[in-house]
C-alpha cells in the first residue's frame, strides 16, 4: 500500500515527467529508496528530505505534504475549519465584524481556548476561535485596551489559531496568516517577551515551508533575555526551535550548541508553563527527540524516550508528542515493532488528530503497515490505519 503522501509524490513525479534516477539525484538519495518512499516501505518524516524532493520537483513542500484526502467530517473539528479561516480572512481584509468586549472577558475566552489547546480539546477549541478572532480584532479596532489586547492577540494567534490550524491537519498557508497577525501585533507592541512568542509562530511557518534560512535569520533577531523566569523560558523555547532547524539544514554543530543551552536553562527554570510553552527539562527531553528524528538519529531518539518521564510532562498535548516521537523512533529500530504500535497507539488515545492527520505519521503508519503481520499487533495498527483514512 502507498501513503498518501507518498502516493502524492508519486503522482507528482509522473505530472512532472521525471525519472525516479533524476528526481533522486536532484534530492540526494538512491532511486531505490525514492521508490521506496512512494510505495510507502519507507515513511516520508523528514523536513530536509520533503524540502530536497520538492525542490527537485519544483514545487513547494506543502504540495507534497499538503495534498492528502481525509474523509470529510472525521473528526469534530473539522466543523469549525472553515469558520476559523472566514474569521481569519475577514481580518485580514480589517473588516473582523465582530463585538467590542471587556479585557476580562476576552481574557477569560482566550484562556478557555489556550487550556483546550493545551488539553487536545480541538472541538471545544475550534468553536470557540471564530468568534474570539473576531472579537479581540473588533475591540482592538475600537481603541480599547491596546497594548493588553495586543498582548492577548499574540498569544491566541500562535499558540490557540496556529496551535489548532496545525494539530488539525489544515492547509500550512492558513496557518500561516494566523502566524502573520501575531507577527504584527508584536511588531505594534515590541514588547521582547512578546515578540519572541511571535518569532516562534514565524519559525515554525517557515519551517513548515521549507524556509530554513530564513527561520534561523527570525531566531537570531529575538531575544527575550534571560534576566527573568519569562525571559529564560522563552529563550530556550527559541534555542529548541533553532535546534530543529539546525538538524534540518544538516548543521550538527549548531544543534547540539542549541540543545544544550536549551538544557542548561531548564535546569535553571524547573518545570515552567509561561506563555503557555510548558518549557522545563522534562519538555526539553521531548524536543531532543524530535531534532534526533529530523536528523535521522532513530536509535537516539529511542534511547533519549527512555530518559524522560511523560508522567513529568505538563501538558496532553506534550504527552501525545511523547508517545508519537517514541513511536516514530522505534518504527525505524530492529524487532520494535509491537513497542511502536504500543507508543503510537498511546499517542492516538491522548490526541487522535496528532495522528490521523499529521503527514509525518501517516507515513510512519503506512510504513509498519508495509511489514505488518496477521497478529494482534497488526490488527491494531490495521485499526489506527483505518482510522487515519488510509487504505488497508
């Protein structure tokens, strides 16, 4: 069977009239394994990898990772897509249309949105957003309250729209807007703090875009200091990401440097939760994973899992990326089939669209399901694989 990203890249290939030799040349890999990730034998989970095949293709990663059919209506969600994207677009357009209302009571529907994020509630979280985008733009509209509101913007775009557009598996260019309005409400603020939550929203659009460069050239220009626990929070939240990108442009060196000061300021800060990031040493060890992974370090990853406690994690959105990293990580390792059912299957429980609509796994799914046996485990993974809307 073929993922759907991988059978995407397939039908891009064929649209393009390029060879499997050409296309896996221009990427940097064997055509065997080109083949192989079409087919999907081998999961397509890599940033670089997606980035060098969509450049050998000449189109944009989304249009690889993008571009897979889920069944419409799977998930509860799915219902407010399309009224966060209106809410979104109309803003853009600077006609929100929505109320003028108190701070404390856009505080308090902002809080609820961000503690469903946090909480893997994406339907309690979606049919909250329209109508607090609107709202926080039409009162600011009105001269209310600035610089506060400004602060409330900032949060909610990247860490409620961004956070749930993504989770939910929606098109990496609407995320993007919401990346885009946070990015000016900093810029009108300038507050560090504030504009290092934006810069973190910025990076992680233009890693999804396969724009390295310059999400390194945004985290060089943030700095929120270390002079207070906000401060020291932040800034290691941006070395972590600056790690990510750094093992997706292939620069070890640069990597392990971020990582360890990331390190170095979890164990100053302890377990912390400001601007809703959770970061602290327990988190620090789920994103050291996730670089080893973007690295094709499967081994390390697994054996960085066994050092941190999930219990310790502070949230169910970390927990599920827990699992889900283990679970990528022991798919790839000799004889670890059944532990990465297990761990993907936890991942699942705690968060159903982490899984059944992030490509990455997807094609790690559609990989075991490759090798899968007529055996409790592969009914399982048969059962998550269904699930995902791909074909068994």
């Amino acid at each position: 069977m073929t993922s759907g990203i991988g059978r995407t890249l397939r039908q891009i290939r064929n649209a393009r009239g390029k060879s499997l030799a050409v296309v896996a040349g221009l990427a940097g890999i064997s055509p065997s394994y080109l083949s192989r990730l079409e087919s999907g034998e081998r999961a397509l989970d890599r940033r670089s990898l997606i980035v060098a095949l969509a450049n050998a293709l000449d189109v944009a990663p989304s249009e690889i990772t993008g571009t897979t059919v889920i069944p419409a209506g799977e998930l509860d969600e799915d219902r407010s897509l399309n009224e966060v994207r209106l809410a979104l677009l109309s803003v853009s357009m600077e006609e929100p249309r929505g109320a003028v209302a108190p701070l404390t009571a856009l505080t308090a529907r902002a809080t609820e949105v961000l503690m469903a994020q946090r909480d893997c509630d994406y339907t309690l979280a979606g049919t909250k957003l329209p109508a607090l985008i609107r709202d926080l733009h039409t009162t600011l509209a009105a001269g209310r309250d600035e610089r506060e509101l400004l602060r409330l913007l900032v949060l909610t775009h990247v860490q409620g729209t961004q956070a749930w557009l993504c989770d939910i598996g929606a098109n990496l260019d609407l995320a993007w807007q919401a990346a885009t309005l946070a990015r000016q409400a900093a810029q009108r603020l300038d507050e560090p703090i504030y504009n290092a939550v934006s810069t973190f929203g910025t990076a992680f659009g233009l890693i999804g875009a396969g724009g390295f460069d310059l999400a390194a050239h945004a985290l060089d220009d943030a700095d929120p200091g270390t002079a207070t626990p906000e401060g020291m929070q932040m800034s290691g939240m941006l070395a972590l990401t600056s790690s990510l990108v750094s093992a997706a442009s292939g620069q070890r060196a640069t990597r392990v440097a971020a990582l360890e000061q990331a390190r170095d300021l979890a164990v100053r800060t302890g377990e912390g939760n400001a601007m809703w990031f959770g970061f602290g040493p327990s988190n620090v060890g789920v994103w050291r994973m996730s670089v080893a992974l973007e690295a094709g370090e499967h081994a390390a990853a697994a054996k960085i899992a066994g050092t941190v406690d999930p219990d310790a994690l502070p949230s169910p959105t970390r927990k599920s990326a827990y699992y889900r990293e283990y679970g990528r990580a022991l798919a790839r390792l000799p004889k670890q089939r059944e532990a990465a059912v297990r761990m993907l299957r936890e991942a699942e429980r705690i968060s159903p669209a982490r899984i059944h609509r992030h490509p990455f796994m997807r094609s790690v799914l559609a990989e075991l399901l490759a090798r899968a046996k007529r055996d409790a485990t592969g009914r399982e993974l048969r059962g998550m694989a269904y699930r995902a809307g791909l074909h068994v």
